[in-house]
C-alpha cells in the first residue's frame, strides 16, 4: 500500500481521516476490468511488461493507470477499443495501445483505442499505433478536457464515417498536446476527415508538437472548427493537402515551422483558412503558401514571418531549420503574442533546453555547421569591408524570401542594417 494522506480537522472534538491508495497490479492474460471493479477511487492499475488484451469500462472513476514504459507494456483491442470512459478522472502513463477498433453506438463515436464523454484524461508517454474507428481514429473525446504529453501516434486512420479526426476527435471539449509526435497517419483511410487532430466547438493548445507525413481529406495536421487554438514551437513536414484548416475559428500560430506540405502537386500546402481569424508570429514557411478564404497569401494577421528560409538539417531524425541568428532573433520578436511570458516553453520536444534566444519549430538544437557571429559579414570571409557593403545595397529594398542581410527580419533590407554593419566595421574572427 502507498500514497497515505492524512487530513485533521479541529473544531469541537478532533476528527482525523485517512485515505489509502492501492495499487492492483495486472499481468498479461489477467482481466484489467477485474482489477478496476476492485479499486477504490484513487488507486492505481499496474499493467505488467507484456501484452494485455481487452477493454475496460469506466464510470465515475478515478484512477491511473500505470505501465512499464511503451516499448514493455502493449494493449490492445480485442475488435473494440481499449478505454471506454464517462465522467471519470483518469491517467494514463506508460503504454503502448495497438490494434484497437472504435464502434459507433447512437450518437457517439468511440475512437479506436479510447472514448471519453465527460471528465478529465492525463495521457504521459503513451504510444497509439495502428487503432481504427469511424471518428477519432485513436481517441475520441466529447465534452472532456484532455492533456497528451510525450506521446507518440503512428498510422492510425478512419475505417468510414464522415466525422473526422484521423488520430483525434474532440468535440465540445478542451484539448492540450505537449511535445508529441505524428507520423504517417490517416493513410489508406476510407472515412472523411478535416484533420489528424480535429477539434470541433472546442479549444486547442500545441506546444513542441511534430507532425511528419500525416494525411486527411483536408489537412494532415490540424483541424479547427468553430474554436480558438494556439500552436507554439510546432513543426509541420510533408503533411497532405495541407498542414492544417481553419474554419469559423480563432488560431495563432507562434514559432512554428511549415516545410514541404502538400505534397509535389501544388505550393499551397502550408494552411487553408475560411472565416477564420488567424494570426501568424514569428513563423518560417519553406516552399510553402498560406491562403485565407480571400486567397491572399500571405493572409492579414502576420507578425515576423519568414518565407524560404534557410537550408534543412537533421536533428535525432527529426527535420529542422540549420542554425541562424537571424531565425532565433525573429522567434522573440513575437514573444509579446503569447499569453504570457510562462507559457514560451524552456524545453523542446526531446526534452533539450531552449534558451531564450531560440530556434522556431519543436526543435532546438546546437548542431550543425557553427552559424558566424559577425551577421554584418555577408561574404563569411570574417571581415566586414566594402565588399560587404557592396553586397548589402545589392539587396536594397524589399525582400520576400529570407536574406541574412535582413537583421531585423522585418522584410526589407535598409537603413538599419547599413548602421548595424558600420558598427561592425573591421576585423570579426
């Protein structure tokens, strides 16, 4: 027995109350519906190293449920999903959940591997691979507020319907990702879908979320509908048609990158907005477009936005910008977008530190080619002389793609950067 909590209070007489907390642990071929039918609110369920099979009925319950990490612990479906969870408060930490089937009962759409209606979820290093339903492909929410960290998705999709969400459907509800990866989702899919993630009549937060090679009936990332979401240090690469689609919503992507969307077919693979407000700060689009309902690209609402920016490098597998002072220097000119300074995350999405001074995108990195200091050496010959002036009024003016020569990226190329590169005048070894 663990977890003792004691609480006393003191009126008249004194009235002393303890609670316990049980852990019922469950080894492979055990029945984990069993085991929750005997818990007390507040325990916790330990899933054994191995492989589990079945689905668990929740109501009105608290309690967490423990693995052994999701490369030991895998659960899986048994033609149903995994969870299945109203008006309760539970945590998930630790597993792996495989091959589960979401049904449709009435109204309700349950995802592949896990169904809320109502209540709270904590999800914490947790894998959802190869799950299917007719909406929420893995997880389905309605009225719920859930918090994914850590976490990792992987070719989950539709097997029919037409209400959405390839990996995530959330409805009336409030969703936060942190630090979770995406990666070829939705493919072969034979249901309709706005998105990998599709938040309806709800809100959305992301942070340090990489979303690679997804793909829906709109987009392969995001969907908003008729809700506010805010997306911060996000990257988005190779996702199909677009990364992400806005409708009726208010969203605010901040720090995120845009690589490759889309697809060969078309450059207009970045965002789809319609009747929506969108307000892009500190952002980096590579060969990308971003189109509003009025096709204008790129759409009002822009802060620091840098387009064809410079070359891609790979860091721990994932794909990230080469390192650049100009880059570090546009993602905190918008620091003042954000709801307060506490939410611009310290960390990226492996857990390594982000300074202040950071890269955009869910990657922070000290990798790569060594950037040169002196920005007011154009030539990189580490002298800043007429031959770097020379090249400086070369690009006089306004530029629409990404130039070092812009030190203050705010897209046109003059007297301040004339003054800042006097200022260097000389010798930069």
């Amino acid at each position: 027995m663990q977890g003792l909590i004691r609480t006393t209070t003191l009126s008249l007489t004194l009235v002393a109350t303890t609670t316990w907390a049980d852990t019922h642990f469950v080894a492979p071929g055990q029945s984990i519906q069993a085991a929750v039918d005997a818990a007390a609110d507040g325990d916790v369920i330990e899933l054994g190293a191995g492989e589990h099979l079945g689905s668990v009925e929740l109501m009105a319950r608290d309690l967490r449920f423990q693995g052994q990490g999701p490369d030991s612990t895998v659960w899986r479906g048994n033609n149903s999903g995994m969870v299945d969870s109203t008006y309760s408060n539970v945590e998930f930490d630790g597993i792996t959940f495989a091959d589960g089937q979401g049904t449709q009962d009435g109204l309700f759409l349950r995802g592949g591997a896990m169904f809320f209606v109502g209540g709270t979820a904590d999800i914490v290093n947790c894998a959802f691979q190869n799950n299917t339903a007719k909406g929420g492909g893995a997880i389905a929410a309605n009225n719920a507020d859930l918090n994914i960290a850590h976490s990792t998705f992987l070719a989950n999709k539709l097997n029919g319907g037409l209400e959405g969400g390839e990996v995530i459907l959330s409805i009336f509800s409030y969703l936060n990702l942190d630090s979770c990866e995406f990666e070829q989702n939705g493919w072969g899919s034979t249901g309709f879908a706005y998105g990998t993630v599709e938040s309806v009549y709800g809100d959305l937060t992301a942070t340090n979320c990489y979303f690679y090679n997804n793909r829906s009936t709109r987009s392969g990332a995001f969907s908003v509908n008729s809700g506010d979401a805010t997306l911060a240090h996000c990257t988005f690469v190779e996702n199909h048609p677009y990364a992400n689609y806005a409708y009726d919503a208010d969203v605010t992507y901040l720090n995120s990158l845009f690589m490759f969307n889309g697809g060969s077919d078309t450059s207009a693979g970045a965002n789809l907005n319609t009747a929506s407000s969108i307000q892009y700060g500190g952002c980096v689009v590579q060969d990308q477009q971003m189109i509003d309902s009025q096709g204008d690209n790129p759409p009002l609402g822009v802060e620091n936005l840098v387009v064809d920016a410079p070359e891609s490098v790979e860091i721990f597998g994932f794909l990230a910008l080469a390192d650049s002072p100009v880059i570090r220097s546009l993602a905190t000119g918008c620091d003042n977008l954000y709801p307060n300074l506490d939410s611009i995350p310290d960390t990226d999405l492996t857990g390594a530190p982000r300074p202040w001074s950071r890269m955009v995108g869910a990657i922070e990195h000290a990798t790569g080619s060594e950037s040169n200091q002196c920005l007011a050496d154009l030539n990189e010959d580490t002298t800043v002389d007429y031959q770097d002036l020379i090249l400086l009024i070369s690009r006089w003016g306004v530029t629409d793609t990404f130039d070092p020569a812009d030190r203050d990226a705010d897209g046109f190329i003059g007297l301040p950067e004339l003054m800042m590169m006097l200022s260097d005048w000389g010798d930069c070894s």
